[in-house]
C-alpha cells in the first residue's frame, strides 16, 4: 500500500507551461495529496483560531485570563510546527520520507492534539463563566461568539492533529527502537 502524500515516480514535479516545466523543486504532489491536505487544514485552523483570539479575545485578556495566553501560544506553536514540515515536505521527498515515518510527527501531533483540546476545553470555561454573563447585557459584544467559534474550531484543530498522529504512527517502523537497544 502507497503511504499518504507520497509522490509517485510517474508523477512529474513543478508546474507545467506550455512544453516545460518549472518550479521542479516544489513537490505540489503533496501539497493535493491527503496528507498535505490535512497540514493544510490545520494551518487554516490555525490561523483562523489565532486571528479571532487577537482581534477578539486580546481586548478582554483581564477577562478571560489564562485561557488566552493558553490558546494562543498552542495555536503558535502548532502553527510554526506544521507550517515548518508542511515546507519540508513540499521542497524534498527525502524529508517526507525521513520524518514522516519518525517518532518526532507522531510526538507531535500528539502533543499538538492534547494541547488543543486543553486549551480549547479551558478556553470553553472562560467564556461561559466570564463572557457569556457579558453578552447577555452589554449588546454589540461580540467577544463571547467570536471566542466560542475559537475553541469550536481548536476543537476540530485537536481533532485533524489526533488523526495525524495515528496515520504517522502507522508509519512509524518499530525497527528504530530495536536498534537503539542493540
């Protein structure tokens, strides 16, 4: 069976113009495979999430307290993480080769899974605790739907970081810890 997001040998680099090829050095093969597919909706996540949390969630920081400095360092890190292997992947097949199949992207994305379904879930607390009595009295205060849709959405983030880290631990060779007792 072909591992996701793999390229295949028939399969040509780059973008076709006319009658050649350029960019050869991007593997867009990856980027459209489900692999590459799932980097990229967790960096849509991502983004989403840390866009409302600063518009949004940083003018009621008093408010909500830890939660945001939780979130928002979660959705950081994770985003520069996947961002960081979504760049390597698309510039070398050796790399996705390499790491794909390593302890390090099922660490990861386990950790990055974790960590989005603890700070959505605290993120969660804060808003009904804090900033659901708010809404109900001052109108126009759009912090409380705006933070809701953040930890909905670092929900799902958590979830696409869990199915990660079990595809990558299927790939993961058993072989390298072996080796390391030997």
């Amino acid at each position: 069976m072909a591992s996701l997001g793999v390229r295949r040998m028939n399969q040509p680099l780059g973008i076709r113009v006319c009658c050649c090829r350029i960019c050869t050095c991007i593997n867009f093969g990856f980027v459209l495979s489900p692999g590459g597919l799932l980097k990229l909706m967790q960096l849509g996540l991502a983004t989403l999430c840390e866009g409302l949390l600063i518009r949004y969630g940083v003018p009621y920081a008093d408010s909500i307290g830890q939660a945001l400095t939780s979130f928002l360092a979660t959705t950081g890190h994770c985003f520069t993480t996947t961002g960081i292997l979504l760049l390597c992947y698309c510039f070398s097949d050796k790399s996705y080769g390499l790491i794909r199949q390593s302890l390090f992207e099922t660490l990861f994305h386990g950790l990055a899974s974790c960590m989005y379904f603890s700070s959505a879930s605290y993120m969660g607390f804060a808003c009904v605790v804090w900033l659901h009595p708010q809404f109900l009295v001052r109108p126009g205060f759009w912090a409380y739907p705006a933070m809701t849709a953040a930890y909905y959405m670092g929900y799902a983030a958590g979830l696409l970081h869990a199915i990660d880290a079990y595809l990558s631990f299927n790939l993961f060779s058993p072989d390298e810890l072996n080796y390391a007792t030997t």
